[in-house]
C-alpha cells in the first residue's frame, strides 16, 4: 500500500475539511459555506462515500489532498506530510534513504525549535524591560504576543544552549536549527539579550527567528534572522502567511510589507491580509507561494531608493509569474506600524486603494525628475520605457506610450523607435484577469464543459449530444481524456465504479458525479435534455469565438492562398455554429 492510500485509508475527508468549514448533514452528503468566497447560501459539498469535495461557487474540487493544497496554500509533497501527520504516518518508510535522512532531521529541527520556541516565551514572561518593551513601547496586547508567540532571550552567553544539552539535543542539531554558533571552540547562543520573534512555516511550525535587539549597545545589528537552514530559507519565506491566508483567499488580495511588527500590529488591529518578506527582497518563490492564494499582491514599502528599486525590480518578476502588481502609498506615518497607532482604519483605507505598479512608477519618477530639460525628458523615458516594454497588452502598452509622449511633450512615434530599438526578452507585465485562471481558461467555461460532462457519464441517453463536437472544444486533459472515452465507449451505462482505463482521472469523475447529484438528479429526461444542450451550445460557441480570434489574427499577416485557407476555416467555423443553433432550437 502507497503512503497516499494509507492516508485515505485512516482519516476522513469531511474529518479533515471540518477543521477549515462548518458542515451539516445534508442527506448522504455534508453542506457548508464555501471557504474560497464570501456566500449566504451553502454551495461546498463534501461526499463521504465518494471520497470528494466540490465548491459550486468558485468551481474548484477534488480529494483531500487537493483541499489541503487549497487551504494551506501547499505543493502535492507538503500536503501528504500534513496528513500524513494527523493520520500517525512515518512517510520516511516510503522514500528514499536520502530523503528519509533528510525528513528525520527536519522532525529533530523542529522540536528543537518548538521548545526554543516556549523557552523564549518563559524569559519574556520573567523579564520586565523585555515586558515594557514588547506591551508598552511596542503596545502589543498579550493575546497578540502569544498568537505570535513572542518571546526573549536571556542575555547570557549559552542560556539557550545549556538547556537544550540537558534534554539531550546534540550540539550539531542546536546549530543546524539556527539556535547557535562556536565561539573560541564552545557552542554558545545565537541569540542573546534580544526580543524573539518566531518565523512560522504555513502551517504555523517554528522555522526560525527574527530577534530584535533589546537595549541598544552600539556593537551589532538592531534585528538579526536565523540563518540558513533545512528548515528556513529567507528567499522563500514569507511572514505571516500561516495567519493571514485565509483572510487572503476570502478578500482576494494580499499587501506585502517590509517588517514584521508591521503584520503584528495590523493582525492585531483585525487587517488580516498582511505579510511581510525579509526587507524588500521580493523574490520569484515569494510571489509563487502568494499567487497560490490569490493574484492581486499589493506592496507597501518605504519610498526610499532601496524600496523604488525593489519596485522594479518585482515588475518583471510579477510578470513572469503572471500576478498583477500594485503600490500603497501611506500618507500619514513613515510604515503601517506607525500608521496604525495613529488611526487603524486610515490604514485599511488605504490598502483597499492600491495604485497599479506602472501607474505608480510613472508618477514617482514624474515627481522627482526635470521634465523640463532634454536629459530629464531622456532620462525619465528610459526609466518608463524599460517598464512599458514589459507590457504584453496592445492596448494597455498604447495607453502608456500616450501617456508618456503626452508628459513629455514628444511624439509618439519618437517613442516608439526608442522603444523599438531597445528590445530585450524580458517577461511582459500582465494586470490581473480576473475571469481566467492561471492557463487564460475562463472559469465559466470550466464549469460548462464538467456539467456537460457529468450529465453525459450519468445519463447515456444524452450521449447523443456527443455530435458534433470535438476534443480541442474541452480543456484540461481530464476532460479530454473522459471525452475520448465516451466517444469510445458509449455504451457503459453507470460511471459509479470507475472504468480502469479512466483510474487515473478517477477523483475527477467522482467531482462530476457529486456534481450531477446535486444539481440534476431530480430533473426528468425531457429537462437534462434541454440543460445538456444549452450546455452543448455554449461549449461550442467559446470553441468558435475562439478559434475566429485565431483566424483573425492569422489574417492579419498572411499570404493570399494562406488567406483562402483561413477564410474558409471561418465559414466551417460559422457552419458549425448553426447547426449548434438548429440542434437547440430542434
């Protein structure tokens, strides 16, 4: 048995699901509020008997692993080892000698930093400038403190690290935790006489610290962070997020800040989708791991010449990863902590008014450069063009050609050959799409095709409407391969055991089942007939929009006989959709 059969041989699906939303029972399955969008009606459902889940609002489903991932923000691996966790599993029995050597380690490292973890918390509560620091220069209330689980380390050379000897942790683990450091041939603490800050993972383990010095000494940094370790990576982590995705995924943005006290004081003024990256060193993992839970990112960094150029330099990263990227800018205060002491809504305000990344650097540079004087005019259009560059939409890259043109006093086309004579393979900047997913496919055709789909597998009758459709007209291989197979075999009347030919799509059959259930179930033949159809229809007439836009675009550059090809592909297309039309109104 596989490590991930074993796992859904030992929890439950609505067990697991349960700890993230509010079911009731609601005949064979169980009913609840989507958690992926703000609803009064319940549209997530959870099937027990077949093992799957399915959230009508927003079209997403699957097994448990596929939730977890959802939830948590998390790849396939991490989400086996979270389950594999509450299930009692040792994953290590199923991998590889290196990876098993690999994961003990990580269980020792976190151990270890759990228990670093409440030692620190201990000091803070027996310290009382540490106490004044942290609940009266900083005003962090105490139920903020232990969310965050705030604590301090004792200004002693190896407080830390004496303790840890005594339960028994060897000296190499304390070091590859991050906890310590030979000094003159002795392990001593790494931190010392500072506030400690935990770093958690996604979900909510200690991987490290952010440790702030506590009384000014002249001598080392104010902040250190733990260094790299098989646990911490400062190019990936993000602060924050164990407690801010979901806030994120219900609001569907996320603002980026420089500091942690920054995510601090906005969770404890109720701002919950607030996270912050070591400084402003937004790298690609960072916007990979936020894009998982939404893709509108919105930074807020300080509009110093660090923070401009971590601007620009997130531009084409933004763009290669496909989120759309915009600036906050803070009127009252220098960061969000300040901001929020003086008026927290001013904050919340102000991060629901975010400035489209272009927009913004358009409008700094405009501000700080002579537009007056050719080398300022030369000098604020590189800036811009080499932004304006990175735009793939035509008519989004126009606008700002315009634009610029127009705030310089010069002519577009001057512009134009500028641009055209400095071309690079920079990735484009994309805005948001918020009808399409991260494949440009539209969610309502999604969810076209698998109603269609699913009515077909349980009803043979309606596989008539097989005809005249064709396989590019469905996306996803899933999909593909289900309409391959009923194409095929047209005569297998019930789907509820899945063919083996179709095992490997068998999560995505039982989403369409549970789908027909409750939806279609009750519905006589006469009306599946008329909803499959519509269904039909409407398939076909994306297929066909879609296909003309390809035509089209074709045309625009090709040669006559090309031409002829082209414009008699357009008719097919048009022929098609008649017939479509005939069949519905039929």
């Amino acid at each position: 048995m596989s490590a991930i059969d074993e796992i859904k041989e030992r929890i439950s699906i609505e067990d697991i699901v349960s700890q993230y939303v509010q079911l009731k029972r609601a005949g064979r399955n169980f009913k609840g509020l989507s958690p992926f969008n703000s609803e009064k009606s319940p549209s997530f459902i959870v099937s027990p008997e077949k093992q799957i889940w399915h959230d009508f609002s927003s079209g997403k489903g699957g097994n448990v692993f596929s939730f977890i991932m959802e939830m948590e923000g998390l790849d396939f691996r991490g989400a086996l080892e979270l389950l594999a966790r509450q299930a009692g599993i040792d994953l290590t029995k199923y991998d590889s000698k290196t990876y098993r050597n690999d994961s003990k380690t990580k269980d020792k490292l976190y151990e270890i930093l759990e228990i670093a973890t409440k030692f620190y918390q201990i000091h803070l509560s027996k310290n009382i400038s540490a106490q004044e620091y942290v609940f009266k220069k900083r005003s962090i209330d105490k139920p903020t403190a232990l969310a965050f689980k705030i604590g301090y380390s004792p200004n002693s050379r190896s407080a830390l690290t004496d303790y840890l000897k005594k339960k028994g942790t060897p000296e190499n683990l304390i070091k590859s935790a991050g906890l310590g450091v030979i000094y003159d041939g002795r392990m001593i603490d790494m931190f010392r006489g500072r506030i400690m800050i935990p770093l958690a993972d996604q979900t909510g383990r200690t991987i490290g610290f952010t440790a702030r010095e506590l009384l000014s000494s002249g001598n080392g940094p104010k902040y250190i962070n733990t260094p790299q370790t098989l646990l911490y990576d400062k190019s990936r982590h993000i602060f924050g997020l164990d407690k801010a995705k979901e806030a994120i995924r219900k609001l569907n943005y996320v603002v980026v800040v420089e500091g942690n006290m920054d995510v601090i004081s906005s969770y404890q003024a109720g701002i919950n989708q607030v996270v912050a990256t070591a400084g402003t060193a937004l790298t690609e993992y960072h916007l990979k791991g936020l894009n998982r839970f939404t893709s509108d990112i919105r930074l807020c960094f300080d509009r110093d010449q660090a923070g401009i150029n971590a601007t620009e330099r997130a531009i084409p990263i933004a763009s290669k990863v496909g989120v759309s990227l915009s600036m906050i800018n803070i009127s009252e205060g220098k960061d969000p902590d300040e901001l929020i002491k003086v008026n927290k809504d001013a904050w919340l305000k102000t991060i629901e008014q975010p400035i489209y990344a272009v927009d913004w650097l358009v409008d700094y540079y405009q501000n700080i450069i002579d537009l007056n004087s050719g080398q300022g005019k030369r000098q604020f259009s590189d800036i811009i063009l080499r932004v304006i560059k990175n735009i793939d939409d035509p008519v989004e890259k126009d606008h700002y050609l315009s634009k610029l043109a127009k705030t310089i006093d010069v002519s577009k086309s001057a512009l134009s050959e500028k641009l055209e004579n400095n071309k690079t393979d920079t990735p484009t900047l994309r805005k948001k799409q918020k009808s399409n997913d991260d494949n440009g496919r539209t969610y309502d055709l999604d969810r076209y095709q698998n109603h269609f789909l699913g009515l077909l597998i349980s009803n043979s009758e309606l596989r008539i409407l097989l005809e005249p459709m064709l396989v590019d007209m469905f996306l996803g291989d899933s999909a593909k391969t289900l309409f391959n197979f009923l194409v095929l075999n047209p005569e297998i009347v019930s789907y509820e055991i899945v063919p083996s030919d179709l095992q490997n799509i068998e999560d995505y059959i039982k989403v369409l089942l549970l789908q027909y259930d409750e939806l279609y179930k009750i519905q006589d033949n006469t009306e599946l007939h008329y909803e499959a159809s519509l269904l039909q229809a409407k398939i076909i007439q994306q297929y066909v929009k879609n296909k003309k836009q390809v035509i089209s675009d074709k045309l625009k550059n090709s040669t006559t006989p090309d031409s002829k090809i082209l414009l008699n592909q357009a008719k097919e297309l048009d022929k098609l959709l008649r017939i479509n039309k005939g069949l519905i109104n039929d």
